[in-house]
C-alpha cells in the first residue's frame, strides 16, 4: 500500500502546474547558464591555442592580457553560481512550497 500511495503521490507532483512551470524554468535555467560558462571557457582555451600573440600582449609590467582574461573566466564561475542560487533561494523556493502545500 505504501508504494501505491508514494506513486500516486508522484503522478499529483509531477501533474501539478506549479511543478511543471518549476522544472521548466530551472531546466531553462540551468542549460542557458551551462551554455554560457562552456562559451567562456572553451572561448579561452580557443585564445590559448590559437591567439597566443595577443594573450601576451603586456598590459603592466609583466603581466599579459592572459592573467585578467583568465581572473574573468574564474570570476565569471562565481557570478553564474551566484545567478542560480539567487533564483534557486527565490522563485524556485516559492514554487517548491506552493507544491509541498497543493500536495500534503
């Protein structure tokens, strides 16, 4: 009995609306911001290997174009974290009590 009442359950979770809008917008989410860090990274690798004249392009003293490219793409990893948690911590969180609530 209790596997029946845990797969109904799931069949009213995965029917309700507000966790067809959740899991679309956190898919959606989740693939544009991939997308996005795999640009800037392998955008830098792409730099890496086949700019490397304008990577070494001194901007002070010793340091070349490669060192603040580079701080941005580690930077860049840390807003995108940052961008998720908020909407996670936010409407993902709203969206997840309003089903906890539509199915107790």
């Amino acid at each position: 009995m209790h596997n029946n009442l845990s797969d109904a359950l799931v069949r009213r979770v995965q029917s309700d609306p507000n966790f067809i809008e959740l899991e679309r917008k956190r898919n959606s989410l989740g693939i544009s911001l991939a997308v996005l860090m795999l640009v800037i990274y392998y955008g830098y690798i792409l730099m890496l290997a086949f700019a490397k004249p304008f990577l070494g392009t001194v901007v002070y003293g010793v340091v070349t174009l490669a060192f603040p490219i580079g701080m941005f793409v580690l930077l860049s990893a840390i807003v995108i974290t940052g961008i998720y948690v908020n909407r996670a911590n936010g409407e993902f969180d709203a969206l997840t009590r309003k089903i906890v609530e539509a199915n107790q």
